[in-house]
C-alpha cells in the first residue's frame, strides 16, 4: 500500500511545476460548523477534479475556493478548513501527527453520497529532523501576505521529506500494533466530531471491537472510550478559551449531541463546569 502514497509523492515533486497555486488556511475567524480543525498541521494535494473548500483570507472574511488539480493546501494546527465534498475530485491528505505520518487518500464521484475509494496508510513521524523546520516555516508563511516563492520551494521540501519516511521508515518502527494503535489515534483526533464509537472505529479498520479495545489497554493504557473522551474534552478546553461559542455549539463540534450530558462530563473530568472553565 505504501507505493501508492510514494508514487503520488514522487509524481507530484517531479512535476512541481504543474503546482499552480499553494492556499493556506488561517485560523482568526471562528471555524464554521461542520469544519475540520486538529491540533497538528494538515496538507492537502488534489490529483483530480475539483475540491471545494470554505478558508478564512486576508481580510479575516470567509471565502469560498476551488482548488484544482495541483493545487495545494496547507492547514497549520489548529487553523481549520471546511470542504464541501459537492464536486468529483480525489484528494491526498498528509497529517502531521506527534508520533505518526497519516496519509489518506480519497475519490468523490459528483452528486454521490459518500466516496468511492479510500485508502488510509501511517508511518512513524521523525520529530526533531528538518521535517519540523519545514512545518514551523510553512506555519509562519501562512501569515505572511507574499507567500511567492518561498510556499513552492518549502512545499517541495516536504514531500520529498514525507516520501522519504515512507520508503525508508525510521529504524526505531514500532510493532505493527503500535503502528495501528497510533493510525487509530490520528483517526480519532480527525474525526472526533463525528459519531464515533468502538464499533464504527473498529470497522473502519477493519479489526474486531474487541481487538480494538485490547489493543488500546495495551499500546495506551485505557479505555477506547476514555481516549475518545479525552480528544473531545481538550478540543472542548481550546474552544472554550479561544471562541465565543455557545456551550451548545461547543459540545456539538466536540462530538457531543446533548449539551447537559456535555457538561455533566466536563464537570466530572475538570472539576469545572464549561462556564466557569472558560472565564478561569
């Protein structure tokens, strides 16, 4: 599976100069409902089609763009992005993970519900190499107005730096359980949000709930359920502190569908409630 995220790596680095335009996602407005918004930096590369996306400019307004084949976007931690999904298109998304490299790649047929291919690969991240300069001076040129030439040259640095860790994985590579553990990870702080659960996370990676929950008891010394807890509460704490959003809109981008029941388990996990968290 791996030679198909280098393949798509090599060919995008050996024809750079199709690269016709690199966005960058910003992070001052308040991130629309339905949006994705993790605590780690994102990029995306479209091969085909076009990819629709809702982004904060400038002017801190929002924009609605297409991005199209060969086209770039780099999303920083915690800045956020918000795509449609309305147009045929197939998108390779790179996740910068603490531990893990996550690379997924998905295709959308027009006016079809859900995509018709998925293909989902992980590798282990190598902290404290050139790839965390590379993501840090992406970062900082996401606030910069001239962007031009410097986003091409870095972009390429990156994929190059990404292509590398993934056919020559660091020799410290982890079992295949940690490997899976740590996808499974990456999964969950992308999609917390959404209506996840044991079940649903299990068949997503094709392993038995219970293999899934054994495997959480041994790689991260809890409870599948406290993990996704976890994720949702520190996403809660962020918003709480950054955003001016109700405590109902919060608890429903953090996953969870019924504001008391929210703030019951906030309470419970903080010793704070939601209100008293946010003006502390």
């Amino acid at each position: 599976m791996k030679n198909i995220f280098s393949d798509l790596l090599d060919n995008a680095i050996s024809d750079s100069d199709s690269f016709s335009q690199i966005w960058f996602a910003g992070d001052t407005t308040p991130p629309p409902e339905a949006s994705y918004q993790v605590n780690f930096p994102r990029l995306e590369l479209v091969f085909n089609g076009r990819y629709e996306n809702q982004l904060e400019n400038h002017q801190q307004k929002l924009d609605n763009i297409f991005l199209k084949n060969g086209d770039a976007l780099f999303i920083p931690a915690n800045a956020w992005n918000k795509p449609s999904w309305s147009h045929e298109c197939s998108v390779l998304s790179l996740l910068f993970g603490k531990s893990q490299l996550g690379l997924s790649l998905v295709s959308k047929h027009e006016n079809e519900e859900g995509f018709y291919d998925v293909v989902k690969y992980s590798v282990p991240q190598r902290t404290g190499y050139a790839i965390d300069h590379i993501l840090s001076a992406l970062t900082t040129l996401a606030h910069e107005e001239q962007k031009q030439p410097v986003d091409k040259f870095l972009l390429l640095a990156l994929l190059s730096y990404c292509k590398e860790m993934i056919e020559k994985p660091a020799n410290d590579s982890s079992r295949r359980s940690e490997d899976l553990f740590k996808g499974i990870c990456i999964y969950v702080q992308e999609n917390f949000h959404r209506n996840i659960n044991r079940n649903t996370v299990a068949e997503r990676f094709s392993i038995s709930p219970n293999h899934l929950s054994r495997l959480f008891r041994q790689e991260g010394h809890m409870r599948f359920a406290d993990y996704i807890s976890w994720v949702r509460l520190e996403r809660a704490k962020f918003m709480l502190k950054r955003y001016n959003f109700r405590l109902e809109d919060v608890a429903q981008r953090c996953g969870y569908h019924d504001a008391n029941y929210f703030c019951r388990v906030f309470k419970r996990k903080t010793g704070k409630t939601p209100t008293e968290y946010r003006s502390y």
